[in-house]
DNA sequence: GGCATATGATTGACGCATCAACATTGACGC
DNA sequence: GCGTCAATGTTGATGCGTCAATCATATGCC
C-alpha cells in the first residue's frame, strides 16, 4: 500500500552531531556575510540594490526589453506584491517603465528605460569582479566542484521531481 | 604596493567561467530557500522567527539567564539599534524582560522571563529535526566533510586574521 | 447573453532592518 | 570639580517584504 516514493525512507534516525549543526550555522552565517558584503559593494558602485540588480537583469534579457509583470515575477521568483511595491520605487528612480498590456486589459507591461539600461550595463562588470574576488578566488576548482555537488544534493532533496532547477543566467 | 594581506596571491586574472557564476548564484539561491523553509517551519511550530530563536539561546545559554544589551547584540552579531527594536517587540510579547543594569546606570540588562524559556525550549526540539530534515539528510558524511571545507576557505578569505587571535597588546 | 469563478495586478497594514541623530552616563586628564 | 571624549542605549525616518484584501477583467459554464 506504498502510495508514494519517499514514505518508506529511513533516513537514519540518528540526531545530529554537533559538527554538523556547525557546519549548517557556519553556511547561514557565512552566506550571509557574503550577501551582505557584495550588496554593500554593488550599491557604492552603481547605486543599484541587489532586488534592483535581479529586475534589471531579467528585463535586459528580455526580448524588446520588456515583460508582462507576473512573467516577470516568476523568472526572479518573487511573489506579485513585491514586485508590484519594488516596480513603483524603480519607477520613481526612472529605471524602468509601466504601460497597459495590449492584449490582456488586466495586464501591464514593465519596460527597461535607457537610464535603467545604462545604470544596468555600468553594474554588471564591477559586480561580477566583487563576486569573483569574494568567492571564486576563495576556493579551488576542485572545491568549486565539490561545492556544486553539494547543492545539486540539496536542491534535488528540496524538489524531489527531476526537473533542472538550475536555469542558465547570463549577466 | 596594494596595502592588503595577500598581494603575493596570483588571483588568476581570467575572468568567472559561467560554470562558476552557476555556482555561485545556485548557492545564494539554495541557501535562501533553506533559510526561507526553517523559518517559516519555526513560526509554525513555536511561534517564534528565526531572530526571536537566536536572542532567546543566547539568552538560556548565559549565566543567570539575563545579558547586558551590548553583549547579547555582540553574541549574536547585531547592530545595537536592530537589538533595541526587536527587544521593544520582544517585551510587548512578554519574552523577555528589562531592568536598568546596577554596576553602570546606561545600561540595561535583558532577562529571559519563563514565558520566554517555554517557549524557546519547546522550540529546539523540532528546529533541530527540521535542520536535519532538510539539510543533513540531504548529505552524505563525505558531502557535509567537502562542505565544511568549503567554508573554511571562505571564511579565511573573508577575515584573513588567523583564526586564532595569536598576540594581544597588553598595557 | 448572463452569471460565477479565476486570474493579473495593485494597495494598505504591519513587522522588520538600517541609518543617522540623540540623550545619558562613565572615564580620564587637569 | 570641570571639560572632553567614548560608550550605552534609544528613537524616528525610511525602505523593504509579507500577508490579506481589493479591483478590474478574462474565462468558462449553463
């Protein structure tokens, strides 16, 4: 009478050692100083939030630079309140622009301006440099390797259903 | 010439390969969810958020359950006016408790009423299966070991003191 | 057509984090 | 004592994220 597929795992039962709750913290804490860090960064060196960062980015991929809001909110994974409160900020900053959709009268459609592309395109080199110094020169190939390993382990516990979640991005 | 510890490194001029920055945003993105799904697993199960816990087990961990404001916001890494509004909530609730500190008049000392122990007690228990659940469970031995080093490369990067604080000026 | 329901998007309220003042008090030199 | 400076802790303003509620419109069923 197994109905699905991880009912009967047993997952060894044993509690955690204390080195392994060690190592959760020290992922939290230090993934944490890392945000932190290259927020911070990327802010001094464009003006640019790491949410302002996420927007931009999908919209510059986007073809004509535009996307209907909720397409938008699904490639960054936020939620539709968010987006609907962050795109009112950006577009009091003038970054990005908002128009009724064409074909659906509910819609809107979110559009990349030249001041958002220009203030986009002066962000990505610095911030790629912030994130290679900060983490890649940190480690070596072969830990870069063991790390993504880790968290394809991680990522396949989280979604059990074999679909790909690591969608290519380009910066 | 630069003035920073690490000069001699050779820093690879290359830039990030895509595989790298995959990587890099992969473990931002996993981390987030694994810190999203804790907490929210937390305030279900005990009411309390994932800022609530670490106040409330610094606080059960020092001596005589109370803790000066600035040790408890140096214990758990955060900045005093954060601690100081948190604490405001926290006391509405009636988790902890403020009495003016008697060995230096600014002061305040923050106590953990037995409300707050409950509370926090009855949430360890099911924090820790939740930690395990979804993140040591995910791993095999050799995975969490390959990890750990990851992190400490990291670490090292980030503060290139070494860990153990070998001299101190003394007066 | 006409009505119920679903969907796209926005809003307001609230809790939270950060930043810049601010008031109070201790410490040290004189 | 007095003056300066550092430290303790709080507050207010502002931006952000989440939740529930809302509005307008599209869709489906009869």
């Amino acid at each position: 009478m197994s109905d699905d597929g991880h009912a009967a795992t047993p997952v060894a039962g044993r509690r955690m050692t204390s080195s392994e709750l060690t190592v959760w913290r020290t992922l939290i804490d230090t993934t944490a100083e890392l945000r932190r860090i290259l927020g911070a960064q990327l802010l001094q060196d464009s003006g640019l939030s790491p949410a302002d960062y996420q927007v931009l980015l999908a919209l510059s991929e986007a073809a004509g630079r535009r996307l209907r809001s909720s397409e938008l909110a699904a490639i960054i994974g936020w939620e539709r309140s968010r987006l609907s409160h962050h795109l009112n900020r950006m577009e009091r900053r003038g970054l990005i622009g908002r128009n009724h959709c064409a074909t659906d009268s509910r819609g809107s459609e979110v559009s990349l301006t030249d001041d958002g592309a220009r203030m986009f395109s002066g962000a990505t080199l610095p911030h790629l440099r912030a994130i290679k110094r900060h983490f890649t020169d940190a480690l070596t190939p072969e830990q870069v390797e063991a790390l993504a390993d880790v968290l394809r382990a991680l990522q396949s516990h989280l979604h059990p259903e074999p679909t790909t979640r690591v969608e290519e991005k380009r910066p």
